[in-house]
C-alpha cells in the first residue's frame, strides 16, 4: 500500500523486546501526543498500547543533489512575498495568523469578506515537515489560479500553504515538539494542539463558525512511492458522499498523468484534518500525496510538480 508513513499499535510490552531488535532504531513512539525516537523513550508501561511510526526521510547530506529541489521555509516566505499585491489586488488578506513554536510565520491567504454566492476552497500543505514536494503543487495551483478571472468570479480560497514550517526546516514529519500535526485536530479546537490550533481556531473564526462549507478541501502531502489521493470508505458517510469523492478524483486522473486516478480507502486517525472535516461537517476532504523525495535524474521537475496543482486547479473549475 502506498502511504505517507507507516503506522501500528504495539504493546509496550512488544515494544520492550523490539528494543533488541536493529530495525527498532527507525520507530517513532506516541506517548501524550509526541512522538519519541526509541533511544529518547520515557519509560513503558508494558501493559500499554502505544502507536509507533517509522518508514521517515533519512537524513541525507546534499538532498538537492539527488531529488527535486527541497521546498524550504524560505521558500513559502519569498512566495507569499512574491504574491502578495496580486491577492490583495484580488480583495484577499495575506496574514501571518501567528507563529509556529519555534517563532516561524504561520500564513493564511482568504477573502477579505466571504461571499455565500461563491463556492469556496480550502486547502492545506505541509503537515508533515519533510514532504517538500506538496509545496511545489501548491505554487502551481496558485499560480494558475492568480491569472484566472474565471475562479475569482465563481469562487474563494482559503490557504494554509504550510502548517509546519519548524517540520519543514528541520526536514523532519514532526513539529518541534515531535507532534505529528496531522494526529492533532481535535473537534473542540480549545484543545488541539500547537500549530494546529493556530490555523484550527483561525479557521473556525473565519468561516466555519457561519455553517458555510467549502465546496473541496485539500491537504496537500508527500508519500514514499507515488501519487494518489486518500479518501473514506463507503461506509464512512452515505453513498452520495463517495461519489462525491471519486468524482474529483477521476477528474483529477483524467489529467494529471502520475496521479491517474489512484486512491487509497482510508477512514484514517480520528484527528487527522481530513477526517475532522470530513465527519464533523461533511465536508469533501481528500489528501493528495505525491512522492516526497524525487530524484532529479527522472522525468519529472519542480515544473511537472507545478503542472501537478495546475490540474488540480482545473479539475476545481471543470466539476465545480
Ligand atoms: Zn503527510
């Protein structure tokens, strides 16, 4: 199965004895939502069940070298820099809504007053620090979208465009607190968690407090192998739902040549953002994944990544 990380249940029990084993070194242990590398472990309680996770980026010296360049903190700076004026242009806000745990900005980009005529769209990137390339579909899809007249007269955007700045400097999945932000969303966001509960209460206040809902949203993220989407299984919500679901993403792989409609059922940890949306508010939620670490010997580029958002932006405004 291709996924953003591997993921199980261990009993601290079993996790005592895979202490012996070599293979133990690459697990990650949940303990109060943090995660813990296993020689940094507080102590077990064999009687327990903890979630573990492994299968991370390897720390690699000259990753520019060998992949598609790495989508630094920087980068989403010099972006948001570079694109400002045109969203404001565009009666959008362009804000730091506060700062990560390391002091890093955490940006949003929304209108700056909503409109119930328009369909809006809400998107999501960076969760998981070390998934650059989640942030090169971005800058394609809002590339596209600045130069169409077309969505801003149909619809509006809000974006998160990296939820982990700390992750993403550090090129690592965790925030700086070894929280995976993606296991944090909580239904009362009084009590989610660090970045998360930033962008979760600022979003709330914005728009989801009004009973509006976003006609897609999307949480962008890179996986080891390749491209598809996660979506819930059919028994999640009701059969509408789903199609819902597969409509985007047979369009979707009716144009974007990597992703090609692939799609893993996944009713997923109840405090992902995806599922937060999906059950509390019946929102069409999807998770785009596409291979995090890419060489640069191959077919594809920071440009193919970029072709990758522009289809993603057309599928929007051909189904919606
Ligand atoms: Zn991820």
């Amino acid at each position: 199965m291709a996924i953003c990380v591997h993921e199980k249940k261990l009993s601290g029990f079993e996790l005592l004895d895979a202490l012996t084993h070599e293979k133990a070194s690459e697990f990650h242990v949940e303990i109060n939502d943090r995660f813990y590398p296993m020689d940094k472990l507080p102590k077990l309680n064999p009687a327990s069940s903890y979630t573990v996770q492994w299968g991370h980026s390897k720390e690699t010296q000259g990753y520019d070298d060998k992949y598609i360049k790495y989508y630094r903190y920087s980068r989403i700076q010099e972006f948001i820099a570079e694109n400002k004026s045109e969203f404001i242009k565009r009666g959008y806000r362009v804000e730091i809504i506060g700062k990560s745990v390391k002091g890093r900005n955490l940006y949003s980009v929304f209108p700056s007053s909503f409109s119930s005529e328009k369909k809006t769209v809400l998107m999501y990137g960076r969760h998981h620090g070390d998934e650059g390339t989640a942030n090169w579909i971005i800058e394609g899809f809002i590339g596209k979208l600045l130069s169409s007249n077309d969505f801003f007269n149909r619809f509006q955007l809000i974006l998160y465009p990296m939820v982990n700045p700390d992750g993403a400097e550090a090129r690592k999945r965790y925030n700086s607190r070894g929280r995976d932000l993606n296991r944090v969303w909580n239904s009362s966001p009084s009590r989610s968690k660090d970045e998360v509960a930033i962008i979760q209460t600022h979003l709330k206040k914005i728009y989801l407090d009004n009973n509006e809902k976003p006609i897609i949203a999307l949480d962008m993220h890179g996986s080891f192998t390749r491209d598809f989407i996660y979506r819930v299984e059919r028994n999640f919500r009701d059969q509408n739902f789903y199609n819902l679901q597969q409509n985007f993403i047979d369009e979707l792989g009716s144009r974007d040549k990597w992703q090609a409609g692939a799609y893993d059922l996944s009713n997923g940890d109840p405090q992902m953002a995806r599922i937060y949306l999906v059950r509390d508010f019946a929102i069409n939620a999807l998770t785009h994944e596409t291979p995090r670490d890419i060489s640069n010997r191959g077919e594809r580029t920071i440009d193919t990544l970029k072709s990758q958002g522009v289809d993603v932006f057309e599928s929007i405004l051909s189904l919606y």
